[in-house]
C-alpha cells in the first residue's frame, strides 16, 4: 500500500476543527509530484493550537470501531478520553512529524500513536511499567506517549520507556490538540 500523507488545510480552519486532507501517491512511474485525493478528517484541535501546530506527514492505521474500543478500555480497565476515541475511531492511528508553525521538516517533534488494538498487548509486554500510565504511543525513539491516570481526567504524560516511571514523566497536557501542540513545540522539555 502507498504511504499516505496528511496535510493541514489552513484554508478550512473554522472553529475548533482542524481539517486534513489525506492523499495516496498515484502510483505511476512517469507521473512525479502528483497525488489523488483519498479521505478528509476534521481533526478537533483548538484554534489556538492550530496557530502553533500543524500535522506533517501521518501514516495512518487502520480506524478502529466502537466495540474495539469498548473491548481495549474493558481490558486495560480505563475509559480512553473522548478526543483520543475520535481519533481512534476517525483514523486508527498515526506516524508523523508534527511542526510548529512556520517550521520546516526535521523541526517538530514525531508521534506514534499505536492503533487502539494494539494498546493492551503494548501494556503486557511492558509490565515493569508504573501502572498508572497506559501507553498509547512513542515519538519513535526513548520516549514513551502515555495517558497518566492518577489525573482525574488523564493528561497526556511522555516518559522514558527505559522505566516508565512516574518519577520521570513530563507533562504533555490535557487533551489530545494539547499534546500535540506540546510534541511540535518540545514545551514539555521546558524549565518549569
């Protein structure tokens, strides 16, 4: 299957959406630069954030379905949050760069986000863990995107998957846009 790439439409921002355009690569050897479209996802990030953030080139899985979801947080025990579901259920999961605003490519930050499915048989292979974080994700090298539970609504938390201890998590915010906006912009490495 050809890559797909995600690219923000700044163009279709209008209340608290985001709106990406999915596109395959035609797969045509005399044809260069050209692409088709394939699917449209509004993605719900808050204005603000999609002034400082935008999603560069995102792989995604396949979506995942209401009972797969139901059946993953019966599992783990925990209700994923409402904009992590959509997004399970809109596109399955992601592998990109995201970019701060005016950044180019190699600027932001990678995030991984493991298809839902995938999230309990994540969580057994990784039993050293600090139970109160699920992991959903990685930015593809030592770090770990975990939901942290011991918040009441969880927040976003990126710890080292060396421990995934507590000790060492950043914060990475509350919601799924802020999470985002915190990977392309690095924030959760700053001074307190």
């Amino acid at each position: 299957m050809a890559e797909r790439i995600g690219q923000l439409r700044p163009d279709r921002l209008g209340g608290d959406h985001v709106h990406i355009e999915w596109f395959d690569p035609i797969d045509d050897p005399t044809v260069t630069d050209a692409w088709c479209p394939y699917i449209t996802w509004t993605f719900g990030i808050a204005p603000e954030v999609a002034t400082h953030a935008h999603l560069g080139r995102i792989a995604s899985g396949p979506r995942a379905t209401p009972a797969e979801v139901a059946d993953v947080e019966a599992t783990l025990g925990v209700a994923l949050p409402d904009d992590l579901t959509a997004f399970y259920l809109d596109l399955g999961g992601a592998d990109g760069e995201v970019l701060p605003e005016g950044a180019g490519e190699g600027e932001g930050g990678w995030v991984i986000l493991h298809p839902v499915v995938e999230l309990p048989d994540r969580a057994a292979a990784s039993a050293w863990r600090d139970p109160r974080f699920v992991v959903v994700g990685t930015d593809g090298g030592a770090e770990a995107y975990a939901l942290d539970y011991d918040h009441e609504p969880p927040r976003w938390a990126v710890v080292p998957f060396v421990d995934l201890d507590a000790a060492h998590a950043l914060d990475a915010g509350a919601t799924l846009a802020e999470f985002v906006r915190a990977v392309a912009c690095r924030s959760f490495w700053a001074e307190p």
